[in-house]
C-alpha cells in the first residue's frame, strides 16, 4: 500500500473515531435524560430501562469500533495496515475501503467467524 493511501485510510478512520466518539457522547446524554420527565408508571420504568439497555449495547458496539479504529492506526504506524493477520496478504482494497479497520482478508475472516480465533 503506498504512502497515499496510507494517508488517506488514516484521515479516514480518525473521522470514523471522532463520529463514533460524538454518537457515544450523545447516546450517553440521552440515556441520562431517559426518565427524567416527570413521575415514571411501571409503563414508563419499562420503557425507559429497555432504552437504556440498547444504548448501552450500541455503545458497547461502538467501544469496539473505536478499538479496531485504533488497531488500524496502530497498524498503519508499523505499516502493517492493509496485510491480513493470519495469512499476511494484502486485504483487498474494496474491503479497506468499506471496512477500513478490517484485520483480515475475506477468506480469513471467514475462517475466523467458523472456527473462531
């Protein structure tokens, strides 16, 4: 991969961290305000405890993402980005640009997800 696109990804997936890191800190105010209007029916309680149970998984969801963001990062350092881990051959660049955290080609993660890792 040249310098370029070594560039480029990096741009990239600090926009995709600093989008993910603004989402967090909205959900979090959200979740905060859930509940907050008035006295809460067991209805009210309902709703609210699942709402802050999805949020809570969408921000888990989005913990992850920030930490295979920074992989990336780490990895476009060392100038290892865009090399699969486990067969180290270069990921294809459709699937860096769609995915641009990706750690492994097609075919390995498909190995990975059947047999685990």
């Amino acid at each position: 991969m040249d310098q370029d696109k070594f560039s480029s990804a990096r741009e990239q997936l600090l926009r995709m961290r600093r989008d993910i890191t603004l989402e967090m800190k909205n959900s979090s105010e959200a979740s905060r305000e859930l509940g907050q209007d008035g006295v809460p029916d067991i209805g009210d309680m309902a709703f609210t405890s699942y709402h802050r149970d999805v949020l809570m998984n969408f921000s888990e969801n989005q913990r992850q993402k920030i930490r295979d963001i920074d992989v990336a990062l780490e990895r476009i350092s060392s100038g290892e980005y865009g090399i699969c881990i486990e067969c180290e051959e270069e990921i294809a660049s459709k699937r860096m640009e769609v995915r641009p955290f990706s750690r492994y080609c097609v075919e390995c993660k498909s190995d990975v997800e059947k047999y685990g890792e």
